[in-house]
C-alpha cells in the first residue's frame, strides 16, 4: 500500500451559526423564530402522510384513496427511530403526541392487512 501524506490547506470555517444561535436564545431574531417549523408540525405532517397512504385519507389532487403499505411501514419506523433518537430532548406535549401517533399508526396497519 502506497503511503502518501495528506495536506490540509486552505481550510475556511464558516462560524456563522454561532452567531445565528446565540441571537435566536436572546430573541433577536423573531424573523427566524417564525419560519421554523415546530417539532409537533413535523411530526404531524408525517402522519398525514401515514394516513394518505393507509388510504385512509386522499392524496391532494387525486380522485381515490390509494393504499401502500410499504410506504406505511417506512413511516412507522422513521417514526420509531425518531422517538428513540430524540429520547429526552422532546417536550412532554411532544412525547405523548409521538407515542399516541406511533401507536395509532400501528393500531392502523395492522387492521388494514387483516383480512377483513
């Protein structure tokens, strides 16, 4: 194996994001405040998605109800991890939305592949 040296040169920090986060913890920055989404409106956006594709609501601009299972197992995991990878740095309004969510969905998908 042929050892060659690396050289790091020209190396830029971009450090703005401190600055950026030290003015949203002090307020000065209500303009940024307002353009984020909430973590209780992400989550809730992903349910929706859930929904459309347990058929269970239509997709915007179609005419039916489409199922895709897959698309709704996808989901629920992304949803499991994110509890798992967010453990105790959620709100408990937060908390008991994700769980209550996950445990709908699941409630959900597993009624809609049992042979009715």
């Amino acid at each position: 194996m042929d050892d060659k040296e690396v050289h790091f040169t020209n190396k830029r920090v971009d450090e703005s994001w401190k600055e950026n986060v030290s003015k949203e913890k002090t307020g000065r920055t209500s303009e940024a405040k307002s353009n984020r989404i909430s973590f209780s409106a992400f989550i809730t956006s992903i349910g929706i998605q859930a929904l459309i594709h347990l058929g269970e609501l239509k997709a915007p601009g179609s005419k039916e109800a489409q199922i895709d299972l897959n698309a709704v197992q996808e989901t629920i995991d992304l949803l499991l991890m994110l509890k798992e990878k967010t453990k105790g740095n959620l709100t408990s309004d937060e908390e008991t939305l994700l769980t209550s969510l996950i445990a709908d969905l699941q409630f959900k998908f597993v009624h809609r592949q049992s042979p009715s």
